[in-house]
C-alpha cells in the first residue's frame, strides 16, 4: 500500500471510530469517507487528498499547497472542493475534520 493510501486509512478508520455517523464509501472510484450519505473527504487517483470545505473556503489565503479540485477536462472545478497533495500531509488529518465539522 502507497503511503498516501495508509495515511487516508488511518484518518478515516479513527473518524469511522469516533463517529457513528461517519462511514468508508466511494467517491469517483475512489476511496472516501462520509456522514449520513454524504461524501467529505476522498483520496483521488492521483493520490491527493481532496475534502469539501464549502464555497466560502479561501484557498488562496492559506499558508500551505491547496487548490480546487477539478477532475473534469472539458468543465470548472467542483465548487467547494479541494485537492491537498501528500507533501501536505501534515495537514490532511486536521482538513478532514475541517471538512467533517464544515459538513455537519
């Protein structure tokens, strides 16, 4: 297993853990982690975190690698998603609850 992949198991096994309403799912084929249904955070196939911090998150006054998430070749990014490369990964157990509390 990719560190990346056993890094995004460790946070969502102690969020599913601690969480009753937190659970593993899918996102795009993906790996994700989510409450009541709803996909919160995911780990892309590129191995880059990607969380749902909401439309009025500002990537651009953040002091750490963040940018929207855009899987699409022909369209926008996704509006309120994120990608966090693994050289952050610091910070991706704190975004994911960031995510969680901002999806609640």
């Amino acid at each position: 297993m990719r560190p990346e992949q056993q890094l995004f198991v460790t946070i969502r096994n102690e969020l599913v853990e601690a969480h009753p309403q937190v659970e593993t799912g899918n996102m795009m084929g993906s790996p994700a982690i989510t409450k009541n249904g709803k996909v919160f955070a995911f780990l892309s196939k590129k191995f880059l975190m990607v969380f749902k911090l909401g439309k009025e998150f500002d990537p651009e006054n953040q002091d750490f690698e963040i940018r929207p998430f855009n899987p699409f070749k022909k369209k926008g990014p996704l509006t309120g998603w994120y990608e966090v490369p693994f050289s952050e990964k610091q910070l991706w157990k704190s975004l994911t609850n960031e995510a969680l509390e901002f999806n609640s």
